[in-house]
C-alpha cells in the first residue's frame, strides 16, 4: 500500500506579531493548508538552535519562525538573534544533508492575517517540492526494525 505523502510543517511563532497574525488570518476565513503545527514562543529571541533542530528530528518536513518585523521585537533584539540562529542551522543542516530551505524565518505583524496565510502557503509547497524529510524516514525505519511483528502487522 503506498501512503500519500502528508508534509508536517511546524511553525514558531511569536506571540506579540505572528501569532496574532494567524489568529487573524483565521478570523478572516484565508485559506491555508491544514498541515501546519504552530507553537507559540514569547519571543522569537527565545527559539534555540536546538529547538529547530529536535523539529526537524520528531519528523518536520519544512520549519520556520515568524516574528515581529525589525525594529518591532517587544524585547529589542530577539528577532536579530534569533535570525542569526536559523541562519547557522541552516548550515547545519547543511552539514548532515538536509536543504537548508527546509527552515526559514519571516516577519509578519498581527495585522498581516494574508501575509501569514502565504507564508504557511510556502512552505508547505516547499515541504512538496523537497520531499519528506529523510531524518523521518531513517527513525521511521529504525523504529519498525525494532518493533515485533505482531506490533508492526496492527
Ligand atoms: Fe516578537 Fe521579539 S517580541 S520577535
């Protein structure tokens, strides 16, 4: 049986602007793919390098962060920060194999309700276009060489 291929995109978001921004991007009724998994952060600033990494290693197919536009972070510099974080993991994922354009940050306020649906629009098309994520599938595959077979069978 093969299975359809279903991207999981997982989003950072900053409560101040882009959450806001999505909430308004449902209040208006835009439509984005369904495939997005938001969390919420009290600042962009407050995302590690480790944090967009672990997504990406529980099965993200496409990761972003979206904050406040510059010069708007409610704590100053965070999104300057945390800019320059996802720009060294994109090396680093580089560096294991994965295409760094599986990660990417953005800026969308609260008022931005259709920037915000675009922005989930991209990078669920990019999720498509790169493929699942081959992290996935190795932890997949571990997974079920160490499962029963009964287990497996169900
Ligand atoms: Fe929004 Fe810092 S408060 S990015």
């Amino acid at each position: 049986m093969v299975q359809e291929y279903s991207p999981k995109i997982i989003g950072f978001l900053c409560r101040w602007c882009s959450y806001a921004g999505a909430d308004l991007a449902g209040a208006m009724r835009l439509q984005y793919p369904p495939n997005l998994r938001i969390i919420q952060v009290p600042c962009t600033g407050r995302i590690d390098i480790l944090h967009l990494l672990q997504a990406f290693e529980v099965g993200a197919d496409t990761v972003f962060i979206s904050g406040c536009h510059e010069g708007d972070c409610h704590y100053m510099t965070g999104n300057y920060h945390a800019r320059k974080r996802v720009e060294r993991a994109k090396e680093i994922l580089k560096e294991v194999g994965l295409e760094p354009e599986r990660l990417e940050m953005f800026h969308v306020s609260a008022s931005e309700g259709p920037k915000f649906a675009a922005v989930a629009r991209e990078m669920t098309e990019r999720a498509y276009r790169l493929g699942p994520n081959p992290v996935k599938q190795k932890v997949r595959s571990a997974w079920l060489a160490n499962q029963p077979a009964a287990h497996v069978a169900a």
